[in-house]
C-alpha cells in the first residue's frame, strides 16, 4: 500500500529595509529511493531568479540562485509529488562487534564521527554506552532512543537552529533536529554509524484525501545495522509512508533546507508554512 | 684563505660551500674567488645597500611592530645542475602524486578503499571541503602552485619537510632577490651562467590560461588577495603586475547568474580564472565562514558550474596535512607506480596502535610537529626544550594523537653567512637553510622556477628560520651546464613599484627550538 504526498513548503523572509545581492542553496526536493519516488518536484523563487541545480557530496539536490538585484522580500516555495511506502521488516541487524569491525576503517567511518552539532560531553558518550551493553543494534537504537524521549520533551522555542545535542540534552527540550542530533551522538557513541535525516512527515496519516493540512518540515535518524535502517526518536516510530526523504548528512549543517547571504540589515524570522496533501 | 673566510668552521651539518675547513665544493670555486678578496666592510656595505633597495621597494616584514627589510645574505646558495635535475624531478613526482591523491580523494575515493590511506584522515581533516566536491578542474589540476620545503640532511641528501599545495608565499622573494643581487653584485654573476627566474611569472599566467573554463579561447585571469591589511600583499602586487593582470580584493568580484564578473571603471567585465591568495575559509560565505567580509559569496558555485577556475583548488588542505605527510612515499608507489625520488624524514604517527608509547617515552630525543601548524607554530623540539615543556607535551599529544607527528632531529645544512663574530667583527660563519622551491603545474608539465627560496636562521646554530625569528634569505642559484658563461640572470626592466612599504615576510611564529617552516597560510 503506498501513499502519495502532495508537500507545499513556503518560506518567506521580509526584510525591513531592502537586501541586496543575495545567494541561496535550497535543499527541499525529495530523493528517489526504493521506498520513495518522487513524481514531480519544482522551486519558485520571487522575486524571479535564474536556478540552477547539482547534486552536492551527500547526494542532495541542491538549488542554487541569486538576486542582485535590491529586494524587500524573498519567498520561496518548493512543492513535490511523493510516493511513499510502509516500512519494511526490520532485517536481523548485524552484531555490534561486525557493526564496529565494518565501519572501523570505511566510507562508514564518516558517520561514527561527532561534528559540531552531535558532540556531547563524555558522561553522556559512556552513559549511552552503558546503556547499550548486551544490546543488538536494533535494541540499541530502541533503548537510546527511550533515553533520549526520557529525559527531552519535545517544546518549540527553547533551543535555535545553532543549537546542539548537549544543549537540549541539557535543557530538557528541543525539537525534532535536537532529538535527531541527540539520538545520532548517542547511537555514534555506540558504535553504530548514523546519520541525520531532513525531510517531511505528514502530521496525520488518515487525513481526508484531497484536503491540505497544516504540518512542518522534520528530521529524524537512520543507524546502520548491516543496512541502514529508519528512526523517528521524536515520534519513538520507524519511517514510514508519511515520512518524505529529503537529504542525508551527518548533521544539519550538511542538510539545511535554506541558507543563504545577502548585503543587508538583518531581517525578520522567516515565515514557514508546510502543507501536505494526501491524493492516495 | 681570505680574511673573510679566516676562522670558518663547519658545524655538525652538511656545508652547502665547504667540504672541510678550507676545501671548497667545485659548484663553488667561482664565488668562493670571488668574494675572497673583499674585506668584511665591502660585505657589510654591500648589504646595507641590498637592504635599502628592499626598503625602497617594500619588501619587508614586521618585526616588533616595526618595518624591517627582508634580510637577504650576500653570499649565494648554489645547485650545480646535476643535483637540481635530480631535485627537481623528485618535486615533480610528488606534486604529481598529490594531484592524483586530490583527485581521488574529491572524487572515487580508491586509496582509501584500497587500504592505503585510513578513510578517518580524510573525515577528520578541517581541510576536507565537501562543498568543493564535484568541481572539476578543466585540464585536471588542482595544484597550480606549490612550495615543497626541503632540507638536506647531515649526509647530504634532501628531504621532504613538509609540502604546501594550499596558498604558498614566498616567490616574490625569489623574484626580489635576484634582482637586488644583479643590481648589487654583478661580479659575482661573471664567472658563471647562473639560470634566471624571472620566467616565473609568465610561467604562472600560461598555467592559470590553461586551466581555463572549456570553451573560454581568451580567459581573464586575475589575483584575488586579501587586501592590504596580508602580509603577503606586496608579493600578491607583484605577481599581477608582473603577469599583466588585475588585481582584485573580495568586493571588487561579483557573482551573478554562476559567473563571475569585475567591477572596473568601464562596467563588469568577465573573469575566467582566478589565482586567489585567499585561504578556502574566506573564499565564499555561503559555503564557509559567513562572516568573511573579503570573499566573494557565490563563487563556489560557478566554480561548481564550470564557469570560472579557483587556483589552486579549494579543498587542497587534506594534502598537505602533515599527516598526510607521512603518507606520500606511499601514494608515490600506489599511483605512480615510482620509487620515491626525495625521501621524507623518518616520521612517527602517534596515533597508529603502540607509537603513542613510544613517541612519549622519547620526547626529549624527538622533533613533535602539529599536524595542521602553520608558519611552524606548536613545533617542539625534544633536545632543546625544558623539562615542564616536555611535560606539557605528553599531556598534549596523549589527549590528541591525530593532532601531531614525530620526526628525528635534522641538522639543517649550513651555508656561510655574514655575521658578527665573537670579536665584534663581521666574518662569514656557518648558519643553518632551507629550500623551498615553487613548481607551477599546468597540466601538461610540472615546471620548478630554478633555484626557489632558500632560507637562513641568522643566529648562531639557530635551526629556525622564519623572518619573524630573525630569518633571512639568499640569492638561490642554479648553474646552468650550457649557458655562455658571461651570461647574468634575469633582470626585468619594469618600471618603479607603485606599491607603498608594507609589511611583508612569512607571518608565522613558531616556538623556541624548531626548524620552524614558514607557511604563510594566507590569513
């Protein structure tokens, strides 16, 4: 049985007095994978711009434009048509001792390592590892994951898109990016290779077809345990047809959906408003 | 023996002019006659005068705040032509192996599938820019310029200390010095064809053309510096102006629609390639550091669209790594399926399983270098540091293994190099150099300015030889085998420098004790 998601994502930044010269790298279009295909997928940039896409290191497809010319506002919407499948039965993971013997020296290797965002203190590193003795990789992810639900509620505005794994770790809350961040440190910690995930999940899976509904951008986790295998620490679920892959890195700051420079005063908080729409 | 030469001892290190007290090397014989006769004043005089036309031309550096002119000694150093074919081939091979390590390592990733490299020095190197995967030099280079710094050794031989294929300095030097020599000495050229390096800079532009975006018949090419704050700025200056380019700081480039344009009092016009001497951190803001005030925000991406040529490439840092260092004698094999030509000096990683113990339990016999010093900061030397230093250092290298490499002691060769004496008087005495030659890479052919820049530690027995630690330079010469005899070197009639005196010389610091190396990162 397989979903199909149409995603409506519009940022919009007010400037308060004009920007110039600005330059943009947008990462909001869904890959095609095994469990996803995307069916059409389109940026829109206003004021009007020249885009140009690549396929950066992580294998993101990435928009890139610029504007030069002075602007008061910068919207941009990225909508796609997604097919998405249920999860697949989980594999039997291999052993811990296989996981680290494999990774040790490999393309794997990448994902074990902290950056700025997935570092945590070494009490917290040992913790995870304590609590991960005797356990496969998928009792690993599970257990870690709990740990992780445990002790950080899920509270909008306590932590910013700089923040970091100690942060919410440490002040008890955080969004989805913290609880990916927190989750990948910990299972790293571990032993087990994992990445951050940014995309989409659709708020209600049951929802009527045809009608938009309000929900947000997401990030969630994928450790490997032979393959890689989903995570969803915000929501303790596997991915499944409501989640939309957009891009894999080892943290947010590989993956971010908008960044961009431009010459000017600072400007407002961007507006974002995600709309999803379920035709199947 | 002349009085200048009375009383010359060689250390314990290999003497570039003597091969025993009062035997002169053949390369030498001729500037060994020729400088014989002058007493101590004409040498001291002689290098007054060097020194006020680096003055007048800016070629100096900042020593405690104040301007100082470049010291350049008199007395040249001298490769016959055998030993710097041999030299020069061993640049070759390595610049060539770390062409092909970049392009693997930005690209299929072979050598570390292979086992030959760890993958964990790739993930963990600073200078692994995966913004600057998938950019694809047109004619394949991406080591347009380098500075391989060499010093030979007690029996000697050359070594490889370390390679800098990121933004390397110091040619200017090379230019400058010959000049003033040609000016200052012309006897001493008389004797002997000495092969010129005032090629350097037309070298330098054919390859930047050649490396110009496919399909662009006649490319702009232009010198991106940081401005005039960088210590390199007058070399930055004279390498335009001697190519016949622009030169442009971050604000004067523009990017639009993935190209890149210059804003000149006739509009934006077209730019093709672009030697930056801008370090990969400050080159675009939307990629590194956004707080970069002087890169150009966009220019990765028409980069990454084939639309304008970044030399040297961004991203070369995981090449010259001094861990990675350690691993060249081996991608010369995996590559080139060579020999190396120019050894390396024995190296310990520490972080491989049983050195750290080892390194530890040796300190005090060991040269420790951090893996990502510039300008030879953090260097120790083991013989000559204190005890609490020592300590200092275990602690250190225990908490970061992959952070540094430990190398045996290597006594500098010496070159006579006018000095006070004990007595007060001016004499030649034996002072410790190094070489940095530059190679230019265009694609087809891996070209090495004859000679490069040596550099002189002007304290006794001192082994750094940094101009922030009272290093200086000399005139480095190649003689040439078939070259008319009366030949002199290359002397360009350009006009007057318009540049201003500014502070100009290897930045870097480096601690008591160590052959430190001049890198001159560029900011």
């Amino acid at each position: 049985m397989a979903g199909r998601l149409r995603i409506r994502h519009e940022t919009r930044v007010g400037y308060p007095s004009p920007a110039g010269s600005s330059y943009n790298e947008v990462r909001m279009s869904p890959l095609t994978l095994p469990t996803q295909t995307v069916l059409d997928s389109r940026l829109d940039v206003a004021p009007a711009a020249s885009l140009w896409t690549y396929w950066d290191y992580w294998g993101t497809q990435v928009t890139v434009f610029d504007l030069t010319d002075s602007h008061t506002s910068l919207s941009l919407t990225a909508t796609s048509l997604v097919e998405t499948a249920p999860p697949t039965p989980l594999p039997t993971p291999l052993d811990r001792a296989e996981i680290a013997a494999r990774s040790a020296d490999s393309r794997l290797t990448e994902y074990l390592s902290a950056t700025p965002r997935t570092t945590v203190s070494p009490d917290l590193a040992a913790q995870a590892c304590a609590a991960a003795d005797g356990l496969d990789a998928h009792q690993t992810a599970a257990a870690l994951t709990d740990l992780v639900r445990e002790r950080v509620s899920y509270t909008q505005g306590t932590t910013g898109v700089h923040s970091g794994a100690q942060d919410a770790w440490d002040q008890r809350a955080g969004v989805c990016q913290d609880f990916a961040h927190l989750t990948a440190a910990l299972l790293r910690a571990a032993g087990i290779p994992t990445r951050y995930v940014s995309g989409y999940l659709h708020p209600s899976p049951d929802a009527e077809l045809d009608r938009p509904v309000a929900g947000e951008s997401h990030a969630w986790v994928e450790y490997w345990a032979g393959e890689w295998i989903g995570q969803d620490p915000t929501n303790g679920t596997r991915p499944g047809e409501s989640h939309v892959i957009v891009a894999r890195g080892r943290e947010y700051g590989d993956v971010p959906p908008h960044k961009g420079v431009y010459r000017g005063a600072p400007g407002e908080l961007p507006q974002v408003r995600v709309e999803f729409t379920r035709l199947a | 023996m002349a009085d200048i030469f009375d009383s010359y001892t060689t250390a314990d290190a290999w003497d570039e002019m003597f091969e025993r007290p009062g035997v002169v090397r053949p390369a030498y014989e001729a500037v060994f006659a020729a400088l014989s006769p002058l007493d101590s004043l004409e040498l001291r005089y002689r290098t007054d005068q060097m020194a006020r036309a680096f003055t007048d031309r800016g070629v100096t550096y900042s020593y405690g705040g104040e301007e100082r002119p470049f010291p350049l000694d008199l007395v040249p150093r001298l490769l016959d032509a055998v030993e710097w074919d041999r030299l020069s081939r061993g640049v070759r091979q390595r610049v060539l192996a770390l062409e092909a390590f970049l392009a693997d390592a930005y690209g299929r990733q072979r050598v570390f599938a292979d086992g030959v490299v760890p993958y964990r020095l790739l993930y963990s190197s600073p200078h692994f820019h995966r913004a600057a995967h998938g950019i694809e030099p047109p004619n394949g280079v991406r080591v347009h310029v380098s500075g391989i710094d060499l010093v030979r050794d007690e029996e000697g031989r050359f070594r490889v200390l370390e390679d800098n294929v990121r933004v390397p300095s110091g040619v200017s030097y090379v230019i400058e010095n010959r000049r003033v020599m040609t000016r200052t000495f012309p006897a001493l050229f008389a004797e002997q064809p000495v092969r010129p390096v005032d090629e350097y800079p037309q070298r330098l532009l054919a390859a930047l053309k050649a490396c110009a975006p496919e399909g662009v018949t006649d490319p702009v090419v232009v010198v991106l510096t940081p401005g005039v704050a960088n210590a390199a700025y007058f070399e930055h200056a004279l390498l335009a102006r001697l190519m016949g380019v622009q030169l442009v700081e971050g604000r004067d480039l523009v990017c639009s629609g993935n190209k890149v344009r210059m804003r000149t009092t006739r509009g934006e016009t077209p730019v093709h390639v672009i030697y930056r001497r801008l370090d990969d951190d400050f080159l675009d803001p939307l990629h590194f550091r956004p707080d970069s005030l002087i890169g150009v925000p966009g220019i990765m991406s028409a980069a990454h669209a084939g639309n304008v040529t970044l030399a040297n490439a961004v991203g070369n840092g995981i090449a010259d790594d001094k861990l990675l260092y350690t691993y060249v004698p081996d991608l010369i094999r995996y590559y080139l399926a060579e020999e190396p030509l120019l050894p390396n000096v024995e190296t310990i990683r520490p972080e491989e399983p049983g050195r750290l113990e080892e390194v530890l339990d040796q300190l005090d016999r060991l040269v420790l270098k951090p893996v990502d010093g510039a300008g030879g900061k953090g260097i120790v030397i083991g013989p000559r540091a204190e005890r609490d230093a020592l300590d200092r250092l275990a602690e250190e290298v225990k908490a970061d293994p992959r952070g540094w490499i430990a190398q045996r002691p290597v006594a500098l060769s010496t070159s006579p190099t006018l000095s006070r004496r004990g007595d007060g008087q001016d004499g030649l005495a034996p002072r410790h150099i190094d070489l940095r030659p530059f190679a230019v890479h265009d694609g087809s052919d891996v070209w090495l300015v004859p000679g490069g820049l040596t550099r002189v530690a002007l304290g006794e027995g001192n082994l750094i030889v940094n101009s922030s630690q009272g290093g200086g330079s000399k005139d480095t010469w190649v003689l040439a085998p078939d070259a008319p005899p009366s030949r002199t070197t290359g002397e360009r009639s350009t006009a007057v420098s318009e540049v201003s005196p500014r502070q100009f010389g290897p930045g870097g610091t480096s601690t008591p004790g160590g052959p430190a190396q001049e890198e001159a990162q560029q900011q």
